[in-house]
C-alpha cells in the first residue's frame, strides 16, 4: 500500500456497512408518562458514504446521533458501528487551558498512543485540517473557524472509521462555514471516513452529502431519502445545488405543517 490514508480507506471498504440502525425507537420520561422521540428508524450508512440527517428543531436528529455514538441507549431496536464512533459537537468543548496541540494529544492518549508519539501525530492531525503551526496556540488566540478545525483533528485522532457531526458549523458566520465545507469534503475524499452529519440547513445538507435523509416530526422517522448525484466540488450557490434544495425544503415544510395540525 502506497500510505497509510489509502490503507485506512480500503480496509474500510471491507466492512459491510460503518453504521447500522435496526427499528430503534427512543422515548424519555418516567413509565406511564413517555414521550415518543424517535419511531421505528432504520438506516445504514455504508462504509466512505456521507450521510445528511436533515430535520425541524426537535425532531430526534441530535438524539439519533447520541444513539449512534453510544452516548444513550434505544429503547427499542438496535445499532451496529464498525468500531467505535468519533462525535464532534457545534460547540468546539476545547479544554481552554490547552494548546490546540495538546487538546488533540488528549484524545491520542486516551486511545492508548505512546507520549513519545503524541506530538508528532498531533502535528499531522492539524496539518490535515489546514492549521500546521497552531500547535502552540492556545483556544482564546484562534478564531471560530479554526477552534472547530482544532476539534476535527481532535475527533480524527480517534482513528475512527464513522465521523458524527452535530451541527458543527452553525455557529460560524457564511464565510467561514462555506470554507469548513470545502474542507471537509476535501478530508472525507482523502480519508474514507464515513460521515453522518446533522443539519436543519437544507443548503448545506445537499451541498455536502451523498445521500440527504428527512426526518419527520416528533416522533422522527424517515419521511424521505434523497440520492444527491451532483458532482463534487459543490457550491452553495450553484443551480442544481438550489435546485434540490427546494424540492427537499417543499418536503420539510410539509412535514412541519403536518406536526402542527396534530
């Protein structure tokens, strides 16, 4: 094998799917007095695939993640990773104490890397996410855009084959998040990291994914599945990208519609 980046994403190509999630419904509260948060959701998210959830503000899609990531267990059903899953929050939770190197070093240690090895790894996770010299930088002296950057490479030194994404750039201004974008995708091309990112944004849905899932409604459950066939790279901008967007918009405007009149 030419590198270990081409290593990594063949072998992930021999597993049969990095996620997988079997009729799993979720409820919250004390017996007698549940609420109903997730119903019946099953979806597999296939090995170097980018997968979008997409849904109104409390639909289940944070919830669904936290499922996936192991954070919460369902109430019914089950869920299959291959191997344990990486989470990246919208907020960047950097310990501010720490250099943005020694914040990645945190998550190298705790996977059980050597001390002898943590700098240098760590050096080549920020230069991965385009923050070669950041090493040293503490958290208050980056910008929003590179605090998130730090927190990539922080969930990359985990070496795990399924990314989970909350809404990470919702909190960076247009600029910054179209650039994030670009970034992203770029990364999920060298790696072969399987994604599932999370989004209320219909724009960025299409503009990153491979495949846009809807979620309906409290309770969730799949209202719709898109395959997003437009090339890569994207812009936000372009007319196929708008295109998509309001047909899928059209969708989730329904969907709100119909959680109102109940």
């Amino acid at each position: 094998m030419a590198t270990s980046t081409l290593t990594k994403a063949e072998d992930r190509t021999a597993v049969s799917h990095a996620a997988r999630i079997q009729h799993v419904s979720k409820s919250f509260g004390r017996p007698g007095a549940q609420q109903l948060v997730l119903d019946d959701i099953s979806l597999d998210v296939a090995p170097g695939e980018f997968v979008t959830l997409l849904g109104a503000s409390g639909c289940g899609k944070s919830t669904l993640l936290n499922l996936v990531a192991g954070l919460d267990a369902p109430t019914v059903g089950a869920i299959e990773t291959s191997g344990r899953p990486a989470l990246m929050f919208q907020e960047h939770a950097l310990f501010p104490w720490l250099t943005a190197g020694k914040n990645v070093e945190l998550a190298l240690r705790l996977r059980g890397v050597p001390k002898s090895e943590r700098r240098d790894e760590a050096e080549r996770l920020l230069g991965l996410v385009r923050l070669s010299g950041a090493y040293g930088k503490r958290v208050h002296e980056l910008s929003g855009g590179m605090r998130q950057r730090v927190a990539l490479a922080r969930a990359l030194a985990q070496d795990s084959q399924l990314l989970l994404m909350d809404e990470p750039f919702a909190a960076l201004d247009a600029i910054t998040r179209d650039v994030l974008h670009d970034e992203l995708t770029q990364l999920w091309h060298e790696t072969g990291l399987s994604v599932l990112f999370v989004t209320h944004n219909v724009r960025e849905a299409v503009r990153l994914a491979q495949r846009v899932v809807l979620l309906s409604s409290r309770p969730g459950r799949i209202a719709r599945e898109w395959t997003v066939d437009i090339p890569q790279p994207r812009r936000i901008e372009d007319s196929d990208v708008a295109e998509l967007s309001l047909e899928i918009t059209e969708q989730l405007r329904g969907e709100i519609r119909r959680h109102g009149q109940h």
